[in-house]
C-alpha cells in the first residue's frame, strides 16, 4: 500500500501545475491543457509553438552570429569543405516576455517547447548535430523575450573550385544561411556585429590553405514559392605553394638540367647518352603521373602544375631527340666520306659508272630536243632560270626550285658536332625564357 502512495506521488510531483493532483484524485491526462515549460507556466498558457511570433504581423527579426572551431578537410577532388560551426541565433518572442532583469539557461531539451527559426545550410552535402554526451544545443531566456538559441554543427559544404591555376590557386568557398518554409514576410535574417559576428577563422591554421579575407553579406533567394531571406559567409583560401615546389616543381627543374649533361659527352658514347635520355624521361613520366593521382577526380582540369610538368617532358625529350639527330648526321658524314678498300670495291664502283653512264647517254640520245621541268630537277642547285627558252610556268617553277634548295641548305647539318655546341646554349637559354614567362603568368595574371 506504502509503495502505490508513493508512486502516486511521484507522478504528480513532475506534472506541471495544470496537471498537478490531490491526494484521492487522479487526473484525467486527456484532458489536460497544452504542454507547458515547466517554472514557466504562467508564460507559455496558450503558447503554440507552430506560430512563428508576430504571427500575422510584422517579420521576425533573427541575428546570427558565428565562431568556425575548424575546417577539417577541404577536398579538390569532391568540390567541398567541412567545419565545425557554433551557430548562434537570437531572436525577441513576447510572448515569452517576463518581470525582472535575469535570464534563463533552460535545458536543451526544452527547445521542443518553443518556436525555433527553420534555418539550413545551402549546399551542405552532409551534417549533423553533435550529441555527446547529450546533445550540443543550449537555450537562453531573457527577460525581454529574447531567446538566444545555440547549436554545435559539422557540416559538408559544396565549394565550386577553379583548378585552373594550382597549385597557385585561390579558392572562394561560402557558409550561406537561408530560412527554410519561411519567407521574408515571415522572418528577417541579419548578422549581429556585421563582419564582427564571425569569429574563429582568422585564427585556422590549416595543411594547404590560408586563410586571406572573409566577410559577411545579407541577400535573399528568389524560389518559385517566394523570397527567402539569406545570410553569407565568403572567405577566401590561398593555396600554400611551398609544398609542391619542393615536391614537385624542383625535382622536374633538376630531371631537365640533367637531360642537359649528355650535351657534354661525345656522340661516340652511344650507351652512356642513351641511359641518360631514357632514364630522365622515364622518371619524368613517373612524376607526372603522381601528381595527377591526388586530383585523380579533377583530370579534366588542365592545371598550372601540368603545364609545368609538360613543358619539362618537352625539354627533357628534346633532349633525346637532339642526340638521335646529331647521331644519325654523323653517321651520315662518317659513311659518305669513307674510301673504299679492296679491289671488290673499286670493281663495283666501275660498275656502276658504267651504268650510270650508259644511262645518262640514252637519255641524252632521247630527248636532247626536249626541255622539261624533270630536266630541271635532276640538274645542279644553281640552275639560270634566265634561259629564253623556258616558258614562264618553267621559269617559276625553277625559281621556286632554287629557293627550295637554299632554304633546305640552312637546315643541312654540315658539322654533326656544331649540334650539341649550339644546345648547351639554346636549351638552358630557352628554359629560363620559358620559366619567366610561366611563372609572370600564373602569379600576377
């Protein structure tokens, strides 16, 4: 009987005073009246928490203000960032309004009991509110009706990156604040301090970004359903290109001056010119591929980093080409100004003087009465074009000829030799040209 007394008691202990009993009675809990706060009972008969305040009237005025506790990870290849928020909103609700100049730290779960903005995160991929050890949300009440509503918030935000100019990139990601359900008729968002209400981002200290200016703005977004009022946060982040210098444009500069060293070694050292040229394109194809694997999402992008790394493979395989070219000329030379030796050779080259003359004698005996442009062709580089003769399209067609010739003449590598002569001044020459221009570039432009 002790124990029915004492549970009886109990229950209506922790009822609000509407639902308070008396000793032989029970209340009828259907009956009752609409939940109130409990200590606040006299302000909240007849609140209803599903009508914003003012309702029918004026516009909410809401002000945020916010500190950013981190940014965890910022994502090239995803296009997004996440932080740690404390979002605080403040608004006036007079139906809350009490005698006094106190306020009022109620418990969080309490906020099922009032009127609470429908705020979101534009853009946010993912988030959530953290809970431990129970959940990260405070209330305050203030004499005045104020209510000051606070939450702990990790979120995934979209952040459309430029990728163009990376590693030498700024990005300009947005933390934007929009009402839900309500439009500007119903609520009114603003910051507190102006640029002031953000704090916590001037002090982020982050692997690959700083942190170069942010500020506030207010705006609105026009939807189908109406005009939402909206509050951004802009900060710009700038890449820290210190990292990929030494890791990647430094080791690139170093293959392509040592492609440069085979410049000084003799054409006769076949190998030792070889290995060079193979192994610094090698691992110069290498190197691009790991720097591509971290973005490998983002490859449709042509970055400054590629440029860079493209242009280095370019003199790094010119390189190569250059000592296949100086090569193959002297070889050329070498085997057009060799003698013959023995008498096999002697006979053989009668032989064909034979031939060639025999040739060249019933060509004579066939059309010694016929002046052609093939005539032309298989006679000497300095041919007169002046000749009366020659119809005009033969005399053009042999002007065109000889211009042929001395053009093809400045390309003739005479002296096979003179070919790493000039590329030990041309290549670096060109390369620090090149580098002025890359890096004036992707800096200043």
């Amino acid at each position: 009987m002790f124990c029915r007394y004492f549970c009886f008691f109990s229950l209506c202990l922790f009822l609000p005073t509407q639902r308070r009993c008396f000793l032989g009675h029970v209340p009828d809990l259907r009956s009752s009246d609409t939940t109130s706060l409990p200590g606040f009972e006299n302000l909240t008969v007849g609140y209803n928490k599903y009508l914003r305040p003012y309702f029918g009237g004026e516009p909410v005025q809401i002000a945020m203000s916010m500190d950013i506790a981190s940014i965890s990870s910022i994502s090239e290849s995803d296009m997004d960032y996440t932080a740690t928020i404390y979002l605080r909103q403040r608004w006036t609700d007079p139906r809350l309004v009490f005698h006094g100049n106190k306020s009022f730290t109620l418990d969080a779960r309490l906020v099922e009991l009032l009127w609470v903005p429908d705020t979101y995160i534009v853009e946010s991929k993912r988030s959530f509110l953290h809970d431990v050890t129970v959940g990260n949300r405070l209330i305050r009440l203030f004499s005045n009706g104020t209510i000051l509503y606070a939450l702990r918030i990790t979120t995934t935000v979209a952040c459309n990156m430029d990728l163009s100019k990376y590693p030498m990139d700024t990005q300009t990601c947005r933390l934007q604040l929009e009402s839900w359900g309500y439009d500007e008729n119903d609520v009114i968002f603003t910051w507190l301090r102006g640029n002031d209400s953000v704090h916590g981002i001037e002090k982020l200290r982050l692997s690959q970004y700083t942190v170069e200016h942010y500020y506030t703005l207010v705006s609105k977004s026009q939807q189908e359903t109406g005009s939402y009022p909206r509050l951004i946060l802009q900060f710009e982040l700038r890449r820290n290109v210190l990292y990929f210098i030494l890791e990647t444009y430094v080791p690139s500069t170093l293959l392509v001056m040592l492609s440069w060293v085979s410049f000084w070694i003799t054409l006769d050292s076949v190998p030792a010119r070889t290995c060079i040229g193979v192994t610094t394109v090698l691992s110069m194809t290498t190197l691009m591929i790991g720097s591509r694997s971290s973005l490998s999402k983002t490859n449709c992008f042509i970055k400054a980093i590629d440029v860079y790394l493209g242009i280095c493979f370019s003199f790094i395989f010119g390189a190569l080409v250059e000592y296949a070219v100086a090569h193959y000329s002297s070889s050329q030379k070498c085997a057009a100004e060799a003698p013959p030796e023995g008498p096999a050779n002697e006979l053989t080259k009668e032989m064909e003087e034979v031939n060639i003359a025999n040739i060249l004698n019933s060509s004579i005996t066939s059309y010694k009465q016929k002046i052609s442009f093939t005539s032309i062709e298989i006679s000497s580089d300095n041919v007169n074009c002046s000749d009366l003769t020659m119809k005009t399209h033969e005399k053009i067609k042999c002007v065109l000829r000889n211009k042929m010739h001395r053009i093809i003449g400045y390309f003739t590598i005479q002296n096979p030799s003179n070919v790493d002569h000039y590329s030990k001044l041309l290549f670096p020459l060109f390369f620090m040209l090149v580098n002025v221009f890359y890096w004036a570039y992707y800096l200043y432009f």
